[in-house]
C-alpha cells in the first residue's frame, strides 16, 4: 500500500511510477475531498504492556520504566520477577539552560537495519491471551502501531513525505506496517554529523525531563537529578503499551512507545523537542 503522488517526467520517473502503480495505492485529492462530520472516536483502553531491554530483548513487564536490566533471557522467564511498580516520572530540569549534546559521544544508537516488523507487538498480544484466554479485548479489525495510524490520518496535510506500508489480513484482522522507503533510507545513509547530533538531543531531552520516582519524592540534592545531567541515552531501551479503541466501526489496536507519566496520576506523557520557529509555522 502506497501513498500515490503526481504523474512523473522522465523514463527513471516513468519506470518508477509504473512499479508504484503495480500495487495497490490510493491516489490524493484536494483537501477540501476530506471535509465532513468526523467519525466516532472511543476512548483507547489500554490492555498490555512490556519492556525492550538495552540488548532489545523482550520482558512483559514495565522494567523499562524503572531502568531495570537482567541477564536472564527473557521469553524462558517473563514472569520471574517481582518487579516494583515504579515508573518514569515527568519531572523537567530547573535552573539554567541545559546542554543537549552532553553525553553524544556515549550515545549507544539501535541497529535500524535490522528489521523488527511488528513482532513485538504481537509477542504482547500473545502473552496477553496466555494470561486472560477468554478476553476479547486482544481482538480488532486493525493491529498496527500508533505511528502508522498517524501517518495515514495526517496524509492529506502532509504531503511531501511518502510512505508505504505492508498490510496482511488474517482471521479478519488486518496487520500493518512500515515499509522504509528508498527516500528515507537514502535520507538517513547520508544525515550529515550535524543532523545526527540533532537527533540525539531529543534522547537527551528524554533524559533530562524523567526520574524514577514520584516528583513530591525528590530533593534539590537527590542523586539522580545530578546524574540525569551528564547522563547519555541508549535507544535500544523502551516501555510499550498497547491500547484498543473504535473509529467508526473499526475497532483497532495500536502498539504506542511512552517516555513518561505525569504524576501519580499514571496518565502517560510523550516528550518532543521542537524548533519554537518551526512549530510556530506548524500551528
């Protein structure tokens, strides 16, 4: 499945075009094509959640949240551990401005090459069922990841970054994911050192703006607040939930990564660095 652009020039254009049209694809009209009343939108509940750990190793916990790491192998002991509940707390730094490139050098970077579809959103699903068989929340028209589901709802408005996605229908369920296109990789082999630096300041933002315990807990001299200021990212690590909503008649379920949570509330929270130039612009 592809996002359909505008008829190309020359014979590379042409050949290329000709393979696109070889799959199936839907063609972009005006905008004003997707006005009108918006579907009925359900509340997500979440249903599972798991941790991937700093060797991208998958534990049906919330460890990841803590910054716990284990040595055991993970799918012969799921459930070996009493782990405690704590979580990544949003608790951003006070004082003066913070230097985001502190910690570059030791940045430890995921292997993107190597593909993971969507295995692991689907070893949580697995593990959900093992533990309530007879719930149906595990079901849905549409499994995918909360990235794609944006990316086609954002189509219409953005329209100078393709896609596409593969899609597979089993049982009544269709299973979707990214396909990388030969654009982004190319734009990614050739990240000049400038724009790989900037893309590590959002890791390190991530770092400076969470602790592992409540925010009332701290103290202007607790340990971890200093740490977090030299302290570097790995990648690697990550805390997923998984949520099922309805859009119209369309029940699906979205894999979603968190970076935090706000309080004692346990409302999650997504961080992002903008340019205040470019988000400006955006609004």
């Amino acid at each position: 499945m592809q996002k359909h652009f505008t008829p190309m020039n020359n014979d590379i254009q042409q050949r290329k075009k000709r393979k696109l049209d070889s799959l199936p694809s839907f063609r972009l009209e005006a905008n004003e094509c997707y006005q009108g009343s918006f579907p009925v939108y359900k509340q997500p509940q979440e249903i599972t959640s798991y941790s991937i750990d700093h060797e991208r190793r998958v534990w049906f916990d919330n460890r990841e949240m803590v910054g716990y790491t284990s040595h055991y192998v993970a799918h012969k002991h799921p459930r070996s551990f009493n782990h405690k509940r704590r979580q990544k707390y949003y608790y951003p730094p006070t004082g003066m401005k913070k230097d985001l490139n502190i910690g570059y050098d030791k940045m430890i970077q995921r292997d993107e090459s190597i593909p993971e579809h969507i295995d692991t959103l689907l070893d949580a699903l697995t593990d959900a069922n093992a533990k309530q068989p007879s719930d149906n929340q595990i079901t849905a028209d549409i499994i995918t990841w909360r990235g794609i589901m944006t990316k086609i709802m954002c189509t219409p408005y953005s329209r100078n970054e393709p896609w596409e996605l593969r899609a597979t229908k089993h049982n009544g369920t269709i299973y979707i994911e990214e396909q990388v296109t030969e654009k982004k990789k190319n734009a990614e082999n050739q990240a000049s050192d400038r724009q790989k630096l900037m893309s590590y300041w959002g890791y390190r933002f991530e770092t400076l703006c969470t602790v592992a315990k409540p925010p009332h807990e701290m103290t202007k001299h607790d340990k971890e607040l200093q740490d977090r200021l030299t302290a570097s990212a790995n990648t690697n690590v990550q805390y997923c939930i998984l949520a099922k909503t309805k859009l119209g008649n369309n029940s699906i379920i979205m894999g979603a990564e968190v970076d935090c949570c706000r309080g004692l509330s346990g409302h999650y929270g997504e961080l992002k660095l903008l340019d205040n130039r470019t988000f400006h612009m955006q609004r």
